[in-house]
C-alpha cells in the first residue's frame, strides 16, 4: 500500500465513523424508542458484564474447569454469596478478591 492509498483509507474510515456517529446528532427532534427496545436496554449491561465475567470464571484455555479447586471458582462464589446478602458492589469485589488471592497465591490453585 503506498501513501496515497493508505491516505485515502484514513480519510474514507474518518468520514464514515464522523457519518455513523454523527447520525444521531443531526435530527433536531428525538427519535422516538419502541418500548421494547427501551426494556431490553436495561439489561444490557448485565448481560455485557455476565459476558466477560463467566467465561473468566469457568474456562481454562477455552475448556470448562475440570476440578472445584479453583481459586476463581471459589472467589466467584464468595463474591456471589456477599452481592446477595448485602448487595454492595465494592464489597462484592474486596469478598471475591479476599478468597481468590490466598488461594491462588497462597496454595498455588
């Protein structure tokens, strides 16, 4: 790819991101949300979340844990246990963090 080519690509992907992103910035009056579409957003972020988060705790190199011996197992668990007793997030994170690291550091899991 020379210069040219190369100059005319960033140009033509700055246009089109500017387009895309831009669209909803042109029209002066909001566009209206079906109901369904409003309700599923809420959920979005959760299912995001559950999307990174699961396959981090349950995977090995693309294959399910094979033992309950593991420390993110288990830092999951306690993580999941304090959310539904009191229903803090930091909390949530410093519980998961307080199981997972003496494991993993600690016996080696």
């Amino acid at each position: 790819m020379d210069t040219w080519e190369a100059a005319l690509t960033i140009v033509g992907l700055a246009f089109i991101t500017l387009l895309t992103r831009g669209l909803f910035l042109y029209p002066h009056k909001e566009w209206p949300l079906p109901h369904w579409a409003k309700r599923a957003l809420k959920y979005a972020p959760l299912a995001a979340l559950v999307a990174i988060v699961v396959p981090e705790v349950l995977l090995t190199q693309g294959r399910l844990l094979g033992t309950l011996a593991d420390a993110r197992l288990l830092g999951a668990v306690a993580g999941v246990l304090y959310f539904s007793w009191r229903r803090g997030i930091l909390g949530t994170i410093v519980t998961g963090m307080l199981v997972y690291l003496p494991l993993r550091i600690g016996l080696g899991w």
